[in-house]
C-alpha cells in the first residue's frame, strides 16, 4: 500500500477530501519523526509502539574491495507491533 492509497482510504473513511487526509497524515507521521528525533517512545494502542535504539559499533567489509571496514556506532528506529496487531494478522 503507497501513502495516496492510505490518504485515499483515510478521506472515504472520514467523509473528508484527500487534501485533507493527506494534512492529517503528513502532520501525524512529522509528529512521530519529531519524537524519535527527541529520543522518546511513541506508542499507539492497538497498533504498536516506534522506538530509537542504538546499533553497536561492528567491523564490516567493503563488498566491492573485499577490505575490512569499522562501522560506526548509529541510532536506529525500531517498530514493536502490539498484541493486537499481531493477533490480528494471524
């Protein structure tokens, strides 16, 4: 499913326009970029719960010289479904 389609099926759902979906959308996912930016959990019951982590320094391999590389330590975002969602997938 792309972003037009969900903005689609949010504005048929909400008896909105698509503009207006589209608004929502974009405002809610900034809302939770912004959070994780900030290093806080943003939990959404039901559905799941985005998280920042951090992934350890490691050694790697450049694929295309075949050289030992360090790869620096980095923050990730994680996304952990709720039981609901899994159950619901099931």
């Amino acid at each position: 499913m792309t972003k037009a389609e969900l903005v689609a099926i949010m504005a048929k759902n909400a008896g909105g326009s698509k503009t207006s979906a589209e608004r929502a959308m974009n405002a809610f996912v900034s809302g939770i970029i912004e959070s994780l930016r900030r290093g806080r959990r943003v939990t959404i019951s039901g559905f799941g719960t985005f998280v920042v982590t951090r992934r350890a320094a490691r050694n790697g391999r450049n694929p295309r010289t075949g050289k030992e590389i360090q790869i620096p330590t980095t923050k990730v975002p994680r996304f952990r479904p709720s039981r609901t969602l899994k159950t619901a997938i099931r």
